[in-house]
C-alpha cells in the first residue's frame, strides 16, 4: 500500500481514520490519567505527612513545656 | 411469643396498604403522570388515527414506565426517615422476606391503578380491543418487574442527597428489556402474530426479580441505612 | 464459605501493590509490542475485502473494543462480589478501577461502530438488539461510576456498586446471543470458540492480536488506577508512609 493510499483508505479515510482518533485519544487519556493522579497523590501525601509530624512536635513541645 | 415471620409479612402488608390509603392523595400523582404523558403525545404531535395507533403501545409503555418510577420514591422513603427501617432491619425476620412484602403493597397501589388506567388510555390512543387485552397482559406481567427493580435501585439511592436522578440512571437501564418486550408483544398481537414468546420472557424476568430483587434490596438497604 | 487464609494474605492492599508494581511494567510493554504487531499486520498485510474496501479496517479497533466492553464488565461484576461476599479490599479496588475504562471501551465500541455503519450499512445507528443491549452496558458503567461518586464511604460505596454490577450481569447474555436470538443488522458471529472461523486467515491474525493487546492495555490500565487508590485509602499505614518518602524523593529531585 503506497502512501496516500493509506491515508485515503479507498474513500473511506474520515470513517477509518475518525474511529482510530476517537479510539486512540480515549484510550491515551485513560491511561495517562493516573500515571499524573498517581504523581498528585504521592505530592500531596508528603504534604500531609510533614504536617502531621508538625502537628506532633507541637503537641509533644507544648507538653514538655 | 415471637410472630412468625409469614405473620410479620402479612402485618407488613396490611401495615403499608393502611398507610397508603390514608395518604390517598399521594397515591394519585403517579397515576395522574402516566394519563398526563399519555395525553400529551397526541397534543404534541398529531391527531391523526393511524399514527396514534402505530405509536399506542410503546406511548403507552414509556408513560407507565416513567410512572413507576416517580411512584419509588414512596416504597421506602418515609420509612427511612421516622427510623421504622432501621426497626424492620433490625428485627429477627428475613429482610428480603420484609422487604418482599413491602414491594407487593408497593405494587398494589401503584402498579395496578397503572393496568387498571391503561384501557382507557388505550382508548384514547385508538388501540383495538385486542391490543388493549395484550397491552394489559404485559403490564400485569411488567409493572410488578417494575416495582421489583426499582427498589434495588430505590434501596442504593436511599441516603444519598440527590439520589433521584441517580436513581433514574440506574433503573432505566435495566427497565428498558421489559419496555422492549412489553411493547414488541403488544405491537405483534395486532399484527396477528404469536406473542408466547415475549410472554415467556416477561414471565422469566419477573420470575428472576421475585426471587433476587428482594436479596438485592436488602442487601443495598443495610448499605443506606448505616 | 471461609477463603483460606493465604487468600486474604496475598490479596492484602501492600502486597497487591508490590506485586503488581513489577507486573505493570511487563504489560506496558507487551501492550505495546502488540498493538504495533496488529496495527502494522491489520493496515498493511490484511488484504483489502472484497465488499467492504478498506473501511473493514475498522473492525481491528471495533471489535476488540467489544469484546473488551463485555469481558471488563464481567472482571467488574465478578471482583465486586468477591468483594462483598468475603470483604477483600483489592477486590473492591479492582472493581472500581474497571469502570472507567470498562465505559471508554463501550464508548468506542460504540462510535466506531457507528462510523463503520454509515459507509457500509447507510446509517449510523439502528434500534437492534445488540447495538441497544451495548448502548444499556454504557449506562450500567455509567450509573455505576456516579453511584460509587456519590457514596462517601469507600467500603459502602464499593458494596453499593458490587449490586449494581451484580444486577446487571444479565445484559451480557443478552448482548452476547443477541445477534443469534433476534435478525438484526449487525454482523452474525465469525469468530466462535468451536467452529473455524469464516474469516480470512491474514484478518483473523491482526483481529486476535489486538484483542490481546487491549486485554494487557487493560491490565496495565487497571493496575495503575488500583495502586493509585491504594495508597490513598492505605495512607494511614507505615508502608505507604515509606513509599511516599522514596518515590516523593524522586519526584521532587532531591532532599527537601
């Protein structure tokens, strides 16, 4: 198959093309998304974790005060 | 003396049938929906004889449908509120066995008025008398399947804040074979065609809710009531 | 009926996450090698048919995506009652991680479908049995996914979605056998597990392989959504407290 006959498709280029875009991108953001959530997750963990030890530290600082 | 638990079903029944007749009123918005939505189809679209019969069976089908479903909220919502739920949960009985129970009274103020209603809108659609036997075949087979279904879904929507439109999302979707069938049934009885087999189908689901509805209810109502 | 304790032992949330860390990697990859594999045979191999010219193609992202739609659902439905019935957290987690990508594959299934319709068939949609019952699977996923949204609790709302699941098994059958049961539109089954195929040997080839390249896509997918989940409802525990240390570390770029 030569060049722009695969991009043509015998005529039927939107059809063939439209359902692998459609697929392609749903299946693209499917995947990514929590590859990124995963990474927001673990970031605002270690947030949460550095203030909980703050939160500790003051508590056993004002009861040793 | 402990009741037993055929007793407790039957109080049950008895105990909602009262309750709903004293809250008659409430009993006939749903039934006043499904001859609304009936009546509006030949208004919104057009007079004409031939058309109206084309359309009967499933016009029909959807506005009991929709009805049903507007009826859910009453099963098990006031129940859920005062704690009497809680109550009937908590008590020695078989939940799907109370549960059972309150779907059949359920279904004897809602379902019924609804096959009752139907030749009447039947008429007003110009469906011939042997669509309308047809028509009221299907809702007898239909609308208990309704009732059945719509209180799993009923059951998993009942503590959240908006659960009525989840609650038609959820149902819709396993209403719509029993809209297929029913309607199909009655479109091919005035054709002249055999409908046993739609018949048996509707017969086999409502079989299959009767036994696993109330199990599925029960199970998603300990999940809303805690 | 009491699993051997073993089962709970392994299915634990910080095993779960061990194992399938080493797990993903391999799927990503044999996701990968698959697809160019069936892409390359399904554009340039497969011959052009001699009815449908080349918009047959489509059937290579159709129909695995199909088949995909049935057999996640099922994955979501089966891993919701073991769940519920012996209370296993991964259980859960697996459900819930399938209906995303369960519904984006009855989404395509769908859509391609249609735009395989109109060349071929003269339109984009049709009332049958088998594009209705895969349009009805659509609104399962969908109502499952906003149900278990709108549940606060994590363990109610995965034994709310485990019924729901449950109940909707019985739309499988039915999209299943619906080509059989009814004469529909839609193409009879060429493919079956006891019959040879009616299809054209260099068409099957690329059409198996890219249903087993969705099913790693899915493995992968699934297995990158459930850890995620994992060490947010986990997070109270010292093991995740250590993973978040290191692989932070790492995101971060050095000491903080």
């Amino acid at each position: 198959m030569s060049a722009s006959e695969f991009f043509n498709m015998g005529g039927y280029a939107f059809y063939v093309w439209s359902s692998y875009g459609i697929a392609t991108v749903l299946l693209a953001w499917v995947f990514i998304s929590p590859i990124f959530s995963k990474k927001n997750i673990i970031k605002e963990l270690r947030i949460k974790y550095r203030q909980q030890e703050r939160q500790q530290q003051d508590r056993a600082d004002s009861e040793q005060a | 003396m402990i009741p037993s638990t055929s007793s407790a079903f039957i109080a049950l029944i008895k105990r909602d049938l009262m309750l709903s007749y004293r809250h008659r009123n409430e009993l006939l918005n749903p039934l006043l929906f499904f001859v609304i939505v009936v009546t509006l189809f030949p208004l919104g679209t057009s007079p004409e004889k031939q058309l109206l019969q084309t359309m009967a069976p499933g016009v029909i089908w959807v506005a009991a449908l929709l009805a049903a479903m507007l009826s859910l909220d009453s099963l098990f919502k006031s129940d859920y509120e005062d704690g009497t739920l809680e109550q009937m949960m908590l008590s020695h009985h078989s939940n799907a066995v109370l549960v059972l129970a309150k779907i059949i009274s359920h279904w004897l103020v809602t379902g019924v008025p609804i096959i009752l209603m139907a030749p009447l809108l039947g008429l007003f659609m110009f469906m011939p008398i042997e669509g309308i036997k047809t028509l009221m075949l299907t809702l007898l087979l239909g609308t208990p399947i309704l009732s059945l279904v719509g209180a799993i879904g009923m059951g998993l929507t009942l503590g959240l804040n908006r659960g009525g439109m989840l609650l038609s999302l959820l149902v819709l979707p396993l209403y719509i074979p029993v809209l297929i069938f029913s309607a199909n049934a009655v479109d091919a009885s005035l054709a002249g065609m055999d409908i046993k087999g739609q018949l048996y189908f509707l017969g086999a689901l409502l079989v299959l809710s009767i036994t696993l509805a109330p199990i599925a209810t029960a199970t998603a109502l300990k999940i809303s009531v805690e | 009926m009491k699993l051997p304790a073993i089962v709970h032992k392994y299915s634990s949330p910080k095993n779960f996450y061990t194992m399938s860390g080493k797990m993903v990697p391999w799927f990503a990859w044999g996701f990968g090698l698959t697809l160019v594999f069936g892409l390359y045979y399904g554009f340039f191999i497969a011959p052009t048919d001699y009815q449908q010219g080349e918009s047959y193609r489509i059937m290579f992202v159709h129909v695995p995506a199909a088949w995909m739609s049935m057999f996640i659902y099922m994955v979501m439905a089966v891993s919701g009652a073991v769940g519920l019935i012996w209370r296993i957290k991964t259980a859960d987690l697996m459900a819930s991680a399938s209906a995303p990508i369960g519904a984006a594959f009855t989404f395509i299934a769908l859509v391609t479908g249609s735009l395989w319709g109109k060349p071929m068939w003269g339109t984009y949609w049709v009332w049958d049995a088998r594009l209705t019952s895969e349009l009805i699977l659509l609104f399962l996923y969908l109502g499952f996914i906003a149900l278990q949204a709108s549940i606060e609790d994590p363990r109610n709302a995965a034994r709310a979605g485990a019924i729901l699941a449950i109940v909707g098994v019985v739309n499988i059958p039915i999209i299943h056998y619906s080509v059989e049961w009814w004469s529909t539109l839609h193409q009879g089954a060429t493919v079956s597990k006891m019959d040879k195929p009616s299809i054209h040997i260099d068409m099957l080839i690329p059409l198996l392989v890219m249903a087993v390249s969705f099913k790693l896509y899915y493995a992968t997918s699934v297995l990158m959504r459930a850890r995620g989940e994992i060490l947010l409802r986990e997070q109270n525990s010292r093991w995740v407290k250590e993973i978040v240390e290191n692989e932070g570390k790492a995101l971060v770029g050095g000491a903080k």
